[in-house]
C-alpha cells in the first residue's frame, strides 16, 4: 500500500513542507507549517500519513 511522507523542515530562518520530490509552501513559523500539514494529512483520500517533524537540534521525529 503507497504511504504519504511530509516533512516540516527549516530552510534557514523559514518554514516548509516537503514531499518526495517536492518543497511546498514558505512559512514564517514551525507551527504555520504544522498547522498546514496536518490539514494535508486530513485530506490524503484515505491513505495513510507519516508527518516527520524537525527538532531544534536539526534531528527528525515522527509524529
């Protein structure tokens, strides 16, 4: 089964999403960019979602 990954990652002092292959959006806070993703997750058409956010330290985590 194909599962969907975005990533919310910093782009030196700004927001992004990303995607396999693609970089989305520009925003000026980790939560602008959070917020949006997850509104993507919801509207995936049923399948299933991994959101991998960045640290402070640069590191991912999934959320």
């Amino acid at each position: 089964m194909i599962e969907v990954h975005y990533g919310v990652v910093q782009f030196e002092d700004r927001w992004a999403i990303i995607a396999k292959g693609l970089r989305l959006g520009d925003y000026e806070t980790k939560a602008d960019a959070e917020d949006v993703v997850r509104r993507m997750a919801d509207q995936a058409a049923g399948l299933p979602v991994q959101i991998h956010l960045q640290d402070a330290d640069g590191s991912f985590h999934r959320d």
